[in-house]
C-alpha cells in the first residue's frame, strides 16, 4: 500500500507543487518598441514582482505570430515559458501559417482589449468616414488601405469594416511601422491599426481617426463614432492575453492566471492602460476559452469572405 502510495504521489508533477522554480520566459511574437511590446514587458515585470521569480520578455517574430505560437507549443507544458498572445492565435492559425488551430496550445486567460481606429492623414479631405464611404463607392478598387500585414489582426478589422461599407479597396499589407509611414507619405489613404499604434500620431495631428470598428467609443477619443453608430455592422477589436504549451499542469496554469491578474490590475500596467488607450478586462481559462471559440469563428467568416481562410482538414 505504501508503496502504492508513493507510485502515485510520483505520478504528480513535482514541479507543480513547487512552480515557479526557475525564470520564466515571456514570449513575445512582436518587434522591440511597438505598442504590444511595451505592453508585455510592463505586465512581465509586474509578473515577475507577484510570481518571485525574473519573468523574461524575449521578442520573437514572424510569420503573424505563428513562429512565438509554434514554439511554445513544441515547449515543454511546465509553465516556465508563456507567450503574450493576441487576435494573431486566431488569424495566423486560420490564414494557413500554422499546421494547428488556437486551441493547440493552452490559455491562461485574456488581459485588455483595444478598439481598432480607420484614419487617414490629417490634412486628408475625407472629414467623416461618410466622406469615406461616398469616395469609396464612387472609385471602386481604387482606395488603398494599409494594414500590419496579410491576415493580421488590423487586416481582418479592415476586411470587416469595408465589408460592411460594401465597397471595393486594395488592402496594402506594410508592416507595423510602414503601415504609418505609408498613411503618411501618401502611399496609403487610411490604414487600420491597435488604438496604441495611431493615438500618438492622432494627438499629435498627423493622424485623424474618422471611424472605430467596436462596440463602444474609446475614452481616449470620446468624439469618434463607432462604426455601429454610423449603421455599419463592423466590431472587430484585438485582444492580448497569455497563453501556455499544451499539457500545462492546472496548478501552474492557476498560478499564472492569478499573477496575470494581479500584473493586469496593478498600478503600472494601470497606467499605462490610461495613456495608451487600452481596455484592462482580464478573462480566467473558462471564459477566456468560450471568448475564443466565438472569435475564432468570426475570423473564419471574415477570411472566407475575403478567400484568406485556409482548412485544417486534408483534402480527398
């Protein structure tokens, strides 16, 4: 019976019980200095204060997020690696990067969220985004639209947001920082972007946001309509969150949900919500879970309107 007993004991994963026992690595699928960037490390280091233990940011790019997704799902499920998440586990994974679905890897939870802003360059002589709409209907496939990239976050918002217009536009993906640069050397005539990658440039003039895809005003930009409020059935906002390699004891996963939590509500990462325009909701697993599997299906009608989306299943 002892003996039993200790085989079954052995059974459950040390490390658990004693999590966190090392740093941590905070994955991170974006570039150094970018609004998601900036983000994740004020939550880390908030992070790593609740958890006693360095908590890491490392930046790893590309391919939309599938190279940060991908790793932490072949890592091993002990929690001493996470990846800041985004929309991107869902986008990546349906525009055909991953060879998996977002839900091959395990969740923590969501942290904030963050409306999406259409603007054009301020001396723009598209006023309102009805100027917008009359230009765009009048020269079909003429009006180009920047995003961060095919099947980014900010190109499905603009997918969804033109269609709900019903009109035609040419989608120029230019990268986080070109995308800017293009609305501003005329390259572009709008772009969609994270609300912490246009408040800058709209405050300080060079930007104009006409138009929010999402389902309430942002307290940054109280005088911007949403899209709803104008009769265009658009809401598409871009989630942050955390996420864990597949087979993550529960414990662990409990234990990092309660930092991610407490890093999310804690004075600094409060702060910084308040100057860059972002949302604090955090979400626990379940909830976060059900949140992901309605997104999931949103960007999958949104890419096969666009003939973006890609099957998981083999073909006959």
């Amino acid at each position: 019976m002892i003996a039993a007993a200790a085989a079954v004991a052995f059974t459950i994963p040390a490390h658990a019980a004693d999590y966190p026992n090392g740093p941590i690595e905070f994955v991170i699928p974006w570039g150094a200095g970018g609004g998601a960037d900036i983000e994740g490390r004020v939550l880390a280091k908030e992070m790593s204060k609740v958890l006693g233990v360095p908590v890491t940011p490392i930046n790893k790019t590309g391919a939309g997020g599938a190279i940060s997704y991908t790793y932490i799902k072949d890592s091993k499920p002990d929690g001493q690696k996470i990846v800041w998440n985004s929309t991107s586990v869902l986008t990546t994974t349906n525009i055909g990067n991953t060879k998996y679905d977002y839900n091959a890897i395990d969740h923590i939870g969501r942290v904030e969220y963050q409306p999406q802003p259409f603007a054009v360059k301020a001396s723009s002589p598209w006023k309102t985004f009805g100027d917008f709409v009359k230009a765009c209907k009048a020269n079909p496939g003429s009006v180009k639209i920047a995003n961060s990239g095919i099947g980014s976050s900010t190109h499905t918002a603009a997918i969804a947001l033109v269609n709900a217009v019903g009109c035609k536009v040419i989608h120029l993906p230019k990268g986080i920082k070109g995308r800017n640069k293009s609305v501003l050397n005329g390259e572009a005539d709008a772009m969609i972007a994270p609300i912490t990658g246009a408040q800058r440039l709209t405050k300080a003039g060079k930007l104009r946001i006409l138009a929010m895809p999402t389902a309430k005003r942002s307290p940054i930009f109280p005088d911007v309509p949403t899209a709803m409020e104008l009769g265009y059935n658009a809401d598409f906002d871009i989630f942050r969150g955390l996420s864990v390699a597949p087979g993550t004891p529960d414990a662990i996963k409990a234990k990092l949900s309660d930092a991610m939590m407490k890093a999310a509500n804690s004075a600094a990462f409060t702060k910084l919500a308040k100057q860059k325009g972002f949302t604090i909701a955090p979400m626990g697993h379940v909830a976060f879970t059900a949140f992901l599997a309605d997104q999931d299906k949103i960007v999958k009608a949104i890419f096969k309107s666009a003939g973006l989306y890609k099957s998981k299943k083999p073909k006959k």
